[in-house]
C-alpha cells in the first residue's frame, strides 16, 4: 500500500474509524501511478486517473472515480464529491480530479485538459489556477511536545519555551525567549 494511504489506514484504524474502501474521485499522477495503486487510464498526457488498490477504477480516463469493487458508487460521489485520498484536495474543471496537497490544480481553457502542477509550475498559454473545490484533510500523525525552561535564582524571568510540532511527516519548531 502507498505511504499516502497507509497513514490514513492506520489513523482510521487507531480512532475506529476503519474502512477499507474509500469511495472517491482518483488521484492525478504524472506519468505512472504509484507502486499499489493502480491505473485507470491517461488523462491528458502526461497525467493518469490513479485508483488505490483496493478500489476499481469507474469511469476510466477524464475525471474518473475510485469505488468498492463490484459497487458503482456515482450516485454517492454526485451527492458528495470527494477524493479516494482525505488527504488530497478536490478541483473542479468541468469534472472532479484530485491532487496531493502541495501540489496545485490548474486548467487550459483551450483543450479543456487540466492537471496537478508542481509549486514551481509555469502557467502556459490557455492555463489558469484552479480554486480548490474541497480541501484535504489534514491527518496527524506525530506527537507534538512543549517544553518551558524553568525560573532559576540567577535568571528569575526565564521565559524561554521551544515547542516541536509535526503534522504529516513535517516538522516546525519554534523558539522564543525574553530575559
């Protein structure tokens, strides 16, 4: 299974929420899928639909959906699109497509084709930056830890904190101190 779905498998599995299907709009890769997941077709080159492994992909090709094998789950997905992926966000143009956070949805208004542009993409002729139609979800799965240092006889107002947090596999810390 993909790193990008095994941390939602483990958090729904630590919070009881688990289930092994997620019924949703497929991921945008650029030029293959990942290792588990499995393709549903190009898009628009270079792009492909990528499903994960556990779903069938409906609908191959442009805008497809991911849902439980044997289910056609359409009518789900038209009352409440979202992506196979929590994580991802949603786009809309002219049809659902999803992209890993980070990432950015845009769209040509002159071959109607669309993808998931890398931060330091380039719009070309006809491109345009898309709204994000529905955001991912954000899962946590560090810890997060807050330390203060202590008052001591020569230094009284010691005020110096450091608190980590990482969320997602990524870290930030902070530092402040007054004296």
């Amino acid at each position: 299974m993909p790193a990008r779905y095994a941390a939602i498998d483990a958090a729904d599995l630590l919070f009881g929420r688990a289930t092994t299907v997620r019924n949703g709009y497929a991921a945008r890769e650029t030029i293959a899928c990942r290792l588990g997941e499995q393709d549903c077709g190009q898009t628009v080159k270079p792009y492909h639909a990528c499903c994960p492994g556990n779903t069938e992909c409906v609908s191959p090709g442009y805008n497809a959906f991911c849902c439980e094998p044997n289910k056609d789950c359409k009518p789900q997905l038209t009352k409440l699109p979202q992506c196979a992926n929590p994580e991802h966000d949603m786009y809309d143009f002219g049809g659902f497509f999803c992209c890993e956070q980070g990432r950015k949805g845009y769209g040509n208004t002159d071959s109607d084709g669309d993808g998931c542009a890398a931060p330091d993409y380039e719009l070309q002729k006809f491109d345009k930056w898309l709204t994000i139609a529905v955001p991912g979800i954000a899962i946590t799965t560090g810890t997060s830890k807050t330390s203060a240092g202590a008052s001591s006889a020569t230094n009284p107002a010691n005020t110096k904190s450091s608190s980590t947090t990482h969320t997602s596999g990524h870290a930030s810390s902070t530092d402040a101190s007054s004296s």
